[in-house]
C-alpha cells in the first residue's frame, strides 16, 4: 500500500513473479515472490569459520559486499544454504565472531570519570598554579586550591557515574528472541526455533513476521507482502515494501533503498519472509552508524560549544595578564623602593589572586543540582553534566522530525473524488478493500495504512454488511504496489465489486473511465490522466499528505475461477484517499513555548530558534510544520541535494535563515548542524534514531527522548524520560538556571578579583609593609570562597531566564574593566580612610600597620557581599529567589565586621579599628553602593537584547552576547 518504488529488480524477475487470490472457503493462495533453492542433492561448498569471517560484511557494508550477487551465490559465500545452519558451525561461528550485540564501551571508573574534569581550563589553570605557590613558600593557598580542584573533580564524576546507572535503566535489547532455522546434523532436516537475538551469525536463516525487530542485517530469500519500517535508520516515515531479486541492480540511492536487504534496528509492520544473515554484532550498519558514540556520549565531538569556548578566551587573557602581573610588580618595588627578588613571592601570589578558584566548584554543583532534579522529578537522565550547563546558552534547537514532532502513524486527512472535491464515499471503499484484504490475505496485523482507514471509518465497515462480503483478495505487492478485494454487495448475488487502492499511478495503470461529479463515466485519455497525476502531485508535494487512488469494477459473479491481477484491468478510478503523519501529543504546546518571546500569551517563552533536519518527504516535512505552529524559512524546505551544492559558507548562511530541511541524509544533518555551531551558535540536535547519529555528535548538546533506538541514546548527552518530548522546556529552563548562576559568580568573583588585585599591586608599591599579612589573605579568600558557593544554590531572576544566556568572552572582559575598576576605586577611597585614622604614611612610616591591614579586610569582605547581592540580584535586593545568596553576603559581611573584634583578632594580626575608620567607611560603602547600582542598571540597559524571534536570522545571528 505504500507509494514507494521498486527499483532494483530486475525484469526477469518481475517477469517470474505471479499472485492468485481465493474465494471464501477455498485453500489459501497468496501473493509471492519464489526464491532460487540449491538443486537438490548439492552441498554447499565446504567453509571454514575463519573463510566465513573474511568473507562477511565488514565496516557496514552489507550492500557492496554481496551487490550483484544471487541467493546461491551468497550462499554460498558464507557457507550456508536454505536449510540453514548446522548447530555445531553455528556455535563455532558464534566463538569467532562473538555475540550479535553493539560494541560497548567500557565503564568509566572513578579515578578516569575524576580525571576528565581537570581539562576544563580554570581547572588546568588552578592545578598549574599549586605548585608554583608552593615554590615560593604559600603553603595554605596551595593546599586550598589543591582542595577546591579535588571537590570539583568528585562532584563531576559521582554525578556522571550517577547519571550512566540511571540510563543504564532505560537501555533495551535490540531484539529479545530470534526465529532460526538450523539442523542438529548435515542430514537431518531443518527446524525452525527461538534462540537470544544474541547468537545468531553469519550464515543463520532466519523468520520475519508482523511486528519482528530484524535482528541482525539480512538479505532476503522469500518475502510474502513484506512491509519494513526503517525510519530509525534512513528518516523515511513511511514503511517501505522488501522483496528478493535474484540478480539485483545497482541502485545509487544507497543500500536502504535496496528492496532485497533489511538492517539491523528496523521491523517488519506487515507481512512476512525468511532471510539469510550476512552481518551481525558490530559489522552492521546499526553499528556502524553508532561508530564511537555507542557507550561514550562524549567520544566523537570534534568541538567545543560556544560556552567552552568562551570561557577559554576568558582563561587566555586572564592567563596573560597573570604572566604579566609579577616582572611588572618586580619593576615598580625596584624602581620605587629599591626592593629586589624578596618581592617575588608577593607578586605571585597578587596574579594568583586573579584566578576564581571556586569557579570548577560552582559548576559543577550548579550543574549537578539541576541533573539531579531532573532525574528526580521524573524528566530527564543528564550523562554528561557540562551538556545542562550547554543547554542553558543553546540559541537553536534542531530537531528530527518522525518521532519527534510527528508519532510516524498515519491518520486519514482527506477523501476527494477525482476533481479534487470532498467524497466521503472513496475512504469507504479504500476502508472496504483494507478490511477484505486484512482478513483473507490472513495477516496477522493490518498495514499502518490499512489501520488508519479502518479506524477513520470505525465500525460502519468493520461491523457492517452494507458494503456486503469479501470474497477474494489479492495482497499488497511491491511490483504492482496497488491491493485488490472481491466484495459481494447485498441483492448483487450475480456481480462482484473488484476494489482495488494503492499508488495513484499504479491505480490509473488498470483504469479505463473517470467517474465525474454528475456520475457519469468519461474515458481516460493522456491529457486526463496528466491532469489527476498533477492533482496527486500538487496534494503530495504541496500538501505533504500520502496519497492512494482507489477504483471500483463489477464483474460478473464467477463460482469456480479465482480472481487474479489479469482482473485489474478495465478499472473505474473513483479518487484519492490522502494521509497524514500524526503529530507528537504536546507538540504544539511544546514548540510554542520553545520558540515564543517571554511574555508571548501569558507563557514563559524561551525565544530559541527551532529547526526541523528530517529524511523525510519536503512536503511532509512542511505540513508537519506547519500544524505544529512552525512556519517555514523563505526557500520553504532545503532539500539534501541543495545542502550538497554548497559550500560550508553558504550553507552556514542558509542555516541560519532557514527552518525546515528535507531528504537530508545523516551527513546532510550533521553538515546542518556543524554549520550553525561553527557559527558560534551553541546549537542542540535531539533525535530518535541511528540516522541521527552523525549530527548528535556535531551538536553542542545531543538530546534524545527514552524511547529511541539504542545507540542514540548511548551518543546523547541528555535523554528524556518516557514523557517525551514535552519534558524539553522544562530541562532547557534547569539549564538556564544553572548557566545563570554560574554568570553570576564569574560577574561577582572577576570583577572584585580585579579590583582587589589592582589595589593591593598599588598598596605594595606604595605602603612600606604587606598591605595584608598572609594569613588574612587565606581567610579572606576562605570567606570568599565559602560564600561565592551560595551562587550553585540560588534561583536567578525570571528575566534571566527569558532567552538563551550566553557567554562572551569579550563581553564579560569589558564588564570585567567596568567593574572591577569601580571596586578598585573604593578599595583606593577606603585607603584614603584609612590613611586618616590609622596614621600610615607614604613617606614618614607605617604608622598603625595592624589596624591598616585590618580595616583593608572588614572592606574587602563587605565590598564583596555587596557586589553579591547588587550584581547577582540587581535592585531587588529583596527577591525571594535570591534567599541563599542574602544570607551568604550576610554572614561574609559579619565576619567582617566582628572578626577584627573577636579574641580570634589578635590572634591573625588584626587589631580594633577607631570609630572615625567605621563612619568614613559607611560614607565610602554607601556611595560606592549608589554608584554601582546605577552603573549595573545602565549596563542591562544597553546590553539589552531582542527576543530571537523579533529579530531576521541574519540580524539574530550577530546579536550582542551577554557575559
């Protein structure tokens, strides 16, 4: 019943193929096409084991190992034959070639998962510093960073194994049971039984029925009406019909446009068939597909995402300036005060200062949070937790299409008579011909086509007799790929019905006459039948439905001859039947709120650019679109073809406009989407099947929901639990909010280490003694650390969450020089307070040395949790989101305010400040804290970005990212 071709039979073939149908009652006769046995009493040609494992398909290539090959041939080649294997050479088979299973990787151990988290740069950059700290004699800070990376590396690999565990709850079997025919010895006749999918080897004949997993890449012997369903490997939403050819063609289309071979990972929807292993285990083409993402999600990105990358810009200039800092501190000490290498230590320790040593903590707990809530509530399994913190910034989501936005079902949209008008009465006849030809072809469950008109007509035809008794059926063939049934209609006891449906021009093929609007009958000539072929293509093309002609005869009522396809001929063509893919349950719902503005309708908009990247027909493609609320680009759908013509500029040009790509082989998909990430787009794929593969590892984040196939589940990063798809909004939003409050630390923590560096390379230069002795320096940068963790545990603002949060590393350096010049300032005012009350002098001594270095704190720890609360929470110093962070930034300025107070003061070299110090410091806070709320809101003000979908794509594309 499908519309698909037939291509690479050959004629003769064809010529061979022969169907005859029954009437009621009598013996069954179907529709088949006759396999090419071994002449009886020929053995197969002796072969060994290890002649068979040169000899079977490898690196997937089924199609050209055995292409131009008959079935004696290729069974001969792998020492087999019809009556299947001996069990002895089967198990011996077995041992060489090893269990029909995907490759695994190993499992990830806790010492390799910990090692991994050192590539990340601040990491690298923190693990490179402690011995150098060491060196010049900072034991404490050396011991604390070393502390700080180990947390950081621990966290990452207890929540990635944690997340392995949970998937490896979800992993299915490929195929449980497998029907074999083998013989327990060369002469002893052949039996058919279940074996594990497992076992099976090259060589094994195996049976498909109705609903079978094809268990391994076959090649066909004997198929009856076999109807495969191999959208997970090719995106092709509709089943596809597989017959043997003896002689196969050629066919440029690729192997899974091959009728006589079926792969591992596709299933039989109707019909039935025997067929002959010729590749197992990792020698498929499921496999193949799989390549190195099968148990390592991470294995096979070639690229870092943008944030990465961002990030390592942030770590490059932070790196030079660090380089930097200590020959110009040297210079400035020997200059000024004539000091030598005794500085040396000083100075490392104020570019080490630069380094956010909680950063690796903070991300790694930000990211595990937000992981473990997904898995605890049901919504997804995050495998590799730097993807959340990707998913937070990714600005275009691409996505498949079956199984995703569409449920790959057919459902009935339209029923037209030949002049394109609505006819109920043509869906009834298709109905009639599906129901008849289910029922005496004896297929145990109907077509995904025959379902769906039987279900549009419900039970007036199931039910009913007004469309009388079936009396013969000829099957769905792929050669004439059209079905016929014999009904008797009540009181037409001397006449049957011949109804006959399939691919429009087949159907006109065996019709003479046209029925008109008026009832009558017109002769089909080549301009009429040139005006229905564009009337299908214009609803196949333009419309995207799946289309099927039906036509009627009556013929007189015969009691011995059965009916055959000589009968198909003389026909009257009464319409079209029209098919639609299903969409997704919640797929509007879903696209909606991915693609909406904030505020759109009342809803929490996410303003991501969604793509659709499908094999499928352009004109499905589009209509699925478009009932789920996603319109079009300008050129409608990108065909494969047009992505091969260009070049990566031009097709990153064209991604970046574009919406809907169509007949997209897995490498088309993966140019699509390598395209909009090398464009500096953090760019997400989520995708069901092995055809997908190729573009889930060029994404920056590989999404899949829990029911797709094996290996795009081992090669996504996050998986979506069985609720689908639906799931998606809400794990983008627990990716924003961990991306969010890691922007946050990194806004807080740069920019006071900056300030703060800035102002200690001034005090060195100028004070004659340490500006803070070094165990303040460790326990203000404890406090610091300490408090800075708040940001893994704190909700961000609902407008942080309104659009992708991206990171730019020259965005984030500018914001960086702004801000951190601002907390240099006040630390320079607070010099000046402190030059007042403390008595210290540039020119005629220390003065109170103790009470300079102990007010310098109490400022440091207050700027700091001022710069928190202003920074993170902008003037709604209040909101309850940002609870945890209040509290910290409270506790940071308590200690230090109390600790130079406190019996511990004097104990780490502070001393009580003067009450003058504490009202020239209230009048320095508050104006530095009016100057950086007016400075903060000026900065969102003008870095204030339109919502992606306001915006040309082009102009999107270029938008002012955020730090």
């Amino acid at each position: 019943m499908s519309c698909a071709s037939s291509s690479g039979c050959s004629t003769d073939v064809r010529a061979r193929c022969r169907s005859t149908v029954r009437r009621s009652g009598a013996s069954r006769a179907q529709w088949e096409t006759p396999v090419v046995s071994e002449p009886d009493g020929i053995v197969p040609k002796p072969t060994t084991t290890a002649a068979v494992t040169a000899t079977a398909v490898r690196g997937h290539a089924v199609d050209g190992a055995f292409s131009g090959l008959t079935h004696l041939e290729v069974l001969r080649r792998l020492g087999s034959g019809p009556r299947g294997l001996v069990e002895s050479e089967a198990e011996r088979r077995l041992a060489a070639h090893g269990e029909n299973a995907l490759p695994g990787g190993c499992r990830t151990g806790w010492v390799r998962a910990a090692a991994q988290g050192l590539r990340d740069p601040f990491t690298a950059v923190l693990c490179a510093l402690g011995p150098v700290l060491l060196l010049i004699g900072s034991w404490g800070t050396a011991c604390v960073s070393t502390a700080l990376v180990a947390i950081s590396c621990v966290l990452r690999a207890h929540g990635e194994r944690r997340a392995g565990r949970s998937l490896a709850a979800l992993r299915g079997l490929i195929g449980a049971t497998v029907t074999v025919r083998r013989r327990s010895s060369t002469d002893a006749a052949p039996r058919d039984r279940e074996i594990p999918a497992e076992q099976l080897v090259p060589g094994d004949v195996v049976q498909l029925g109705p609903g079978d997993s094809v268990p391994a890449d076959v090649r066909l012997l004997r198929a009856t009406g076999l109807q495969v369903e191999q959208a997970v490997l090719s995106g092709e939403s509709a089943p596809v019909p597989k017959f043997p050819c003896e002689e196969p063609e050629e066919a440029a289309a690729g192997p899974f446009s091959r009728p006589y071979l079926c792969f591992q990972g596709s299933s039989v929807t109707s019909g039935a068939g025997s067929a002959l292993v010729v590749a197992t285990g990792g020698h498929t083409w499921f496999a193949g597909f799989a390549g190195a993402e099968t148990g390592d999600s991470g294995r096979g990105r070639t690229h870092r995402s943008a944030f990465d990358r961002s990030v390592n810009g942030t770590v490059r200039a932070l790196v030079r300036f660090m380089l930097l800092m200590p020959p110009l501190v040297l210079l400035a000490n020997a200059a000024l005060r004539g000091r030598g290498l005794e500085t040396l230590p000083f100075a490392v320790a104020v570019a080490a200062g630069l380094i956010p040593e909680m950063l690796p903590v903070v991300v790694t707990t930000a990211v595990a949070r937000g992981a473990a809530a997904l898995a605890r509530d049901g919504q997804a399994v995050v495998k590799r937790l730097p993807a959340l913190r990707d998913l937070g910034s990714a600005e275009v989501l691409c996505t498949d299409k079956t199984g995703i936005l569409s449920q790959g079902r057919p459902t009935v949209e339209c029923s037209l008579d030949p002049a394109g008008m609505w006819d109920d009465e043509v869906a009834r006849w298709a109905a009639v011909n599906a129901l008849w030809t289910v029922q005496l072809a004896e297929s145990p469950v109907p077509d995904p086509l025959d379902e769906a008109l039987l279900q549009a007509e419900g039970t007036d035809v199931v039910d009913g007799q007004e469309y009388g008794e079936g009396i013969a059926a000829v099957p769905f063939d792929p050669v004439r790929r059209r079905s016929c049934a014999v009904v008797a209609e009540p009181g037409q006891g001397r006449t049957h019905t011949l109804v006959v449906k399939g691919a429009v021009e087949k159907v006109l093929d065996c019709c003479s006459t046209v029925r008109q609007r008026d009832g009558n009958a017109v002769e089909i000539t080549e301009a009429v039948r040139a005006e229905l072929l564009d009337r299908a293509r214009e609803l196949t093309e333009g419309d995207g439905l799946r289309l099927l002609g039906v036509c009627l005869a009556e013929r007189p009522a015969r009691l011995s001859e059965v009916y055959g396809t000589a009968d198909e001929c003389g026909l009257l063509f009464i319409g079209f039947v029209g098919l639609r893919d299903a969409l997704a349950p919640d797929a509007v719902e879903t696209l909606t709120t991915l693609t909406s503005p904030a505020g759109t309708s009342g809803t929490q908009g996410l303003d991501i650019a969604v793509k659709v990247v499908t094999g499928d027909h352009p004109g499905t493609a589009l209509r699925v679109c478009r009932e789920a609320g996603l319109e079009p680009g300008p050129r409608g759908a990108v065909t494969g073809e047009e992505i091969d013509a260009w070049d990566d500029v031009e097709l990153a040009e064209v991604a970046a406009r574009e919406r809907v790509f169509a007949r997209c082989t897995p490498e088309q998909k993966a140019r699509v989407v390598g395209a909009l990430a090398a464009g500096g787009r953090t760019t997400a794929f989520l995708g069901d099947g092995v055809n997908d593969l190729p573009a889930l590892r060029a994404s920056d984040v590989a999404l899949a929901p829990a029911g797709a196939a094996p290996a795009a589940r081992a090669a996504a990063d996050i998986v979506l639990l069985p609720k689908g798809v639906r799931m998606l909004p809400g794990v983008v939003l627990t990716g924003r909010r961990s991306v969010a409050n890691i922007v946050s630390y990194l806004r807080v923590a740069l920019s006071c280490n900056l300030g703060n560096v800035f102002a200690m390379l001034v005090a060195g230069v100028l004070l004659p003694f340490l500006p803070m002795l070094p165990t303040q320096v460790l326990l203000q940068n404890l406090c610091f650390d300490a408090a800075q963790l708040a940001f893994a545990f704190n909700h961000p603002r609902r407008a942080d969450l309104d659009r992708p949060v991206t990171l730019g590393s020259r965005g984030l350096l500018r914001f960086l020089g702004g801000f951190g010049a601002l907390n240099a300032l006040a630390d320079l005012a607070t010099f000046g307070a402190l030059a007042l009350t403390t008595h210290v002098s540039v020119l005629h001594g220390p003065g109170d040395a103790r009470g300079f270095q102990s007010g310098w704190f109490t400022e440091n720890l207050l700027t700091q949790a001022m710069v928190m609360v202003t920074l993170h929470t902008g003037s709604s110093a209040l909101r309850a989101g940002a609870r945890v962070t209040h509290l910290a930034a409270a506790a940071l300025g308590a200690v230090g305010l109390l600790l130079p107070l406190s019996p511990l003061g004097p104990l780490l070299g502070m001393a009580r400040l003067p009450l003058p110090y504490y009202l020239l410091l209230s009048l320095v806070l508050t104006l530095y804290c009016l100057v950086l709320n007016l400075a903060w809101r000026r900065y969102t003000r003008t870095t204030a970005v339109p919502p992606t979908g306001s915006l040309p794509k082009e102009a999107a594309a270029r938008r002012v990212r955020q730090p």
